[in-house]
C-alpha cells in the first residue's frame, strides 16, 4: 500500500538531508523531540517512516529506545551511516502493514508523512497496525498539514508552497478523491529537474474516526509541537489518541 520506495529511492535520500531547510532546523526539531520524549515516558518509540533519522537520532539521544519502519532502504542507509544510527532498530516494510517485535508507549508520524499513504485503506489500516503495537496507555502522534482546500478558487487546483529562482513547489488537489500531488522543480546549472510525489490528504475529524475505529481515543491536538492552541485558522496540527489502558 505504501509506495515510499518508489519515491524516496537514492535520488531523493541523496539530497534529503539539506541543512538549510527550515525542517532540519534545531528550532524545528528540538520542540518535536521534547514533545515525544514526554510522551515515551520510560518505554520505547516507534517511528513509522523514519527515513534518515531526523528525529529518531535525537529522540534515541535522549535516552528513548527507538525503532522504525520504513520503506526506502535508500533514507535508511543514510540513517545507519550517521553517529548513533547503527544503534537504532529498523524494520524495511510499509508501515501500514509492517509487523515488529514488543510493545511501544509512543508511536509518532511526522512532517505529512500519514499521506504517502495514498488510499483511505491504508490510512486506516496504519491505525490499526498502531493499535496492535501499543502497550495499554500507550499513545500515537501525527504530524501533518490542514489541506489548503481555502486557497482554492473556483476552477483552479494547485496552491504554490515555494516560489525561488533555483526552486519551485506547488500542490494540486483533486477534491472529488482527496488525492493530491506535491511538484517540484529544482534548477541547477539553468536546467530543471522535476519530481512529483502523491499523496491523500486528510482532515482532522477524519483521524479521529481512524482512531476509533482501531480502538484508539482522543488525547490531545494542538496547532505545533509547543502546544500552540488548535484553530480553524491553523495550517497544521499535532495529535494525539491513546489506547485505554484497560
């Protein structure tokens, strides 16, 4: 179900460590950490597509065993050549469906990651599959955008997310089927380069009937990792459901 690999492969893990990008910026991923640190307590954490290690690094680094699922062999051959990434667990499989030894406090997806997986099926089943590796009490995070459906006048379908002279980004919605693409063109020496990654974006009340559905229950939302108030006017939100502890 999850097509990760295809589009995570070695030509994107070779440049998706970029450490002038925003997502790589202490003030990006030291609140997320914190936030999740929290959250695992004493137990361990499963990081579904954890790709190069961007949290899982630090996160392990302050103390909490991690393990990880992902897809693209690519992005984890990049983890494990980093300081710390050998000592850090992954199962290569989808993590809609991927099974792992033991029981997690905490499972985490972040940064949009839920919409690679490109049908509702799967979305659903990722719960599911989140539930089973949830220890009584045990929670589950994601981090992911609001759809930007508001910016959409009539007849148009694509909302630009970056306009540079080396770099544009646009995404283009289908309403009728909740998929969406993200497109890229990178420039370099006056020449283009194109890639284009689908995606299904989702709605905040359409997780929380995800999670009810795999037994799980509201915990808490919040616009960012530093517990900002959630908006109608919000482009994100972070949240987070519990299983009983019963």
């Amino acid at each position: 179900m999850d097509h990760t690999d295809d589009y995570f492969g070695e030509h994107i893990a070779a440049t998706y460590d970029d450490p002038a990008s925003e997502m790589f910026q202490s003030d990006a991923i030291d609140p997320a950490v914190a936030f999740l640190a929290e959250l695992a307590g004493a137990g361990r954490a499963l990081e579904l597509g954890i790709g190069t290690g961007r949290i899982a690094l630090p996160l392990a680094a302050r103390g909490v065993p991690v393990h990880g699922i992902d897809l693209s062999r690519a992005m984890v051959e990049r983890l494990r050549a980093k300081p710390g990434g050998e000592t850090i667990g992954v199962s290569i499989g989808d993590f809609a469906t991927t099974e792992v030894d033991g029981t997690f406090s905490l499972a985490y997806l972040v940064f949009n990651t839920i919409m690679n997986l490109t049908t509702q099926e799967a979305q659903v089943a990722c719960f599911r599959n989140v539930a089973a590796h949830l220890a009584p009490g045990g929670v589950f995070v994601i981090e992911v955008m609001v759809p930007e459906l508001r910016k959409l006048p009539p007849g148009q379908n694509a909302v630009p997310f970056h306009v540079g002279a080396s770099r544009l980004g646009f995404d283009t919605y289908d309403v009728a089927t909740q998929s969406m693409s993200s497109h890229h063109v990178k420039i370099v020496d006056g020449h283009g380069e194109y890639t284009e990654i689908p995606f299904r974006y989702v709605w905040p009340a359409e997780l929380d009937l995800m999670a009810q559905l795999a037994g799980l229950r509201p915990r808490e939302r919040w616009e960012g990792w530093a517990r900002e108030p959630f908006t109608s006017e919000s482009g994100r939100h972070v949240s987070v459901w519990e299983k009983p502890a019963d």
